[in-house]
C-alpha cells in the first residue's frame, strides 16, 4: 500500500471544510478535474464539500451529460480562465473572473478551508503571494514534495520550484518552515533536517550551500544534521531536505521518472509506487496565509482526486498557523 494511503487513512477529519478546485486548470480540464472531484467526492469525510470552480457552461454541461451533482460538491461560476502558456503577473490582474483569480478570493475571505488547482503554476505561486500573502516573517514561502522513505516513513524536500534563485538566508527558513510542516503533519518531534549537497563535508559546495550551512549549523530552530548527498534522499538521513528550487525540481522531476520507468519495464513495487504523480496528487506551498496545493499539469482524474484529499489533509493540520505561531516566538 502507497505511505501516502496509509497517512490519510490514520486522520480523523472532525471539523466542518470546503476544498476549493480549479476546475478549467490543467491539461485535461474540465472532463479530468470533475471527474476527480467526482471521485473524491467519495473518499472525503462526510462532513467536508468540494467547491469546483469554472465557467458556468462548461460545470452545467458536464453535469448534464453524466450525472447529478453530488450533494457534497459545490459549484461556483468563474468566467474566464488563465491558461497554461499565459504569463501570471499579467493573467491575473487582467483576468480577475478567472478561476485562478475567483479560488484565491474564496481562500482570502475563508469561505474555504484550502484551494487546490493543476492549472497554469505560476499564476498559483504569484496569486498565493498577491492574494492571501505571505506569513509576516516569510520572506519567501516554497513549495514541497513528499520524499518517500525505505523504512516506510515519509519525509519532504524544499524548495521544488518556486525560487530558483537562492540567498543563504531563504534555505535556512526553508528549513525552518519545513521542519515546523514536518512536526504538525508528521507528528515528528524532532524532525532531521539536512542541507542537499555534493558533500558531507561542511566546506562542500557553491559559496551559498557553504553560507547557508553555517546558518544552519547556528539554528537552534531546527534539527540540522549537516549535508547529504544525492544517494541519501531516500534513506532516514534526514526528514526535511533542503536546496534551491532549481535543484529540488530537477530532484523531483528524476524520482517521476523513476515510477514512469519501472512501469514501462513492468516493474511493480510499493516502494516505487510513491513515486507516481498521480498517486501524490500534488506539492503544497508552505509560509502563506492559507492553504494551497498545486497539480501536476497533465493531472488526470486520479491525480486530481489525490490533490483534493492532500488539500484536505494539509487543511485539517491548519499548518499556516502552526508557522505563523512558531515564527512568532522567535
């Protein structure tokens, strides 16, 4: 069984929730996108409801064609759409009506608990920012990926995407941040966090790993254990890894591979299985003042409803204040 499955079947969701999802993002919006809110209209607590946003006729008319709408999913009417090639700092004050746009506003006013979308990334990462905002004190918030563990456990990698460029300062708070994800979603008291590197050794890498490792050292926040390798990301070296967003989306770009591999060779194995998009459902962005998950572009209905649970997940843990409370004690 995927860890993943195992981690959602331990939580018990007690609380009233609304999952916002971007119903005409990604490659295979809107048919995939309902047809996975669909799906995990079935598997989320009973007390929880989807919000699938999107233009009026496109939700109407699939609805009409298959079936009733599910009483636990919820539609609102956006009319336009950013699409996947478009630029973000120009889509989303041109398209204010845009599901992207119209998600965020409903995250911002807390009419949802989490907004979840596999449509046009940038815009998600520049909406984040320019929406619900970031926490005071997070300079640059990033976006995560579940690393799976040959023990059975899971740990995370930040940033995978969201800033490529990097200060010295941005990895140690991405190692604060991670770490406090790590404690509230895990449950880890003392999560490892480990700076990735092409060393152990503590003069190891570019001027900014070397920097950011005497910070990190320094940290008395986080749990640093040094460097790792590449050869470590899998092991119980560390539970919160940390690099750049160039680095870390190559790093996660490699282990899709892997799945894709495996499977083309028909290779089964539940370790590998981790390593299937679709299963992960997507990489939640941490430091702002809400809840968001972004899809992999080409989601189909299985990706999505992962997504949608993730969110549901990541909601029930309330992280944003669990970070912003942390932050505050400094």
């Amino acid at each position: 069984m995927p860890i993943f499955v195992e981690i959602y079947e331990r939580i018990q969701i007690t609380q009233n929730m609304k999952i916002a999802v971007d119903a005409m993002g990604g490659d295979h919006a809107p048919n995939a996108v309902i047809e996975g809110a669909i799906l995990a209209s079935h598997a989320i607590a009973s007390d929880t409801k989807i919000v699938l946003i999107g233009q009026e006729d496109a939700l109407k008319g699939f609805f009409a064609n298959h079936q009733t709408v599910p009483e636990n999913i919820e539609l609102v009417f956006a009319s336009q759409i950013i699409e996947m090639h478009e630029h973000p700092v120009k889509a989303l004050p041109a398209k204010p009506d845009s599901s992207i746009s119209v998600g965020y506003k409903l995250l911002k006013n807390k009419e949802v608990n989490a907004f979840c979308s596999a449509g046009n990334t940038g815009a998600m990462h520049v909406g984040a920012m320019f929406s619900v905002q970031a926490i005071a004190g997070v300079s640059r918030p990033a976006i995560i990926s579940f690393v799976p563990k040959l023990d059975g456990s899971m740990g995370i990698i930040l940033d995978v995407g969201a800033n490529t460029d990097c200060k010295p300062e941005h990895l140690q708070q991405f190692a604060e941040l991670g770490s406090i994800f790590c404690q509230y979603y895990f449950g880890m008291q003392k999560p490892k966090v480990a700076l990735l590197n092409l060393g152990e050794e503590e003069t190891k890498g570019n001027i900014v790993a070397q920097a950011a490792y005497k910070l990190l050292k320094e940290n008395q926040n986080i749990h640093f254990v040094g460097n790792i390798e590449g050869r470590d990301l899998f092991n119980e070296k560390a539970d919160v890894i940390v690099c750049d967003g160039y680095v870390g989306n190559v790093v996660i770009k490699m282990a899709e591979s892997y799945y894709e591999i495996l499977h083309q060779k028909q290779f089964k194995d539940a370790f590998f299985d981790n390593f299937n998009f679709e299963g992960i459902g997507g990489s939640p962005i941490l430091g702002i003042n809400g809840n968001v998950v972004i899809g992999h572009g080409i989601s189909n209905d299985l990706a999505v409803k992962n997504m949608i649970l993730m969110a549901e997940r990541i909601a029930r843990h309330d992280i944003p204040q669990h970070i912003a409370e942390n932050l505050t004690k400094k």
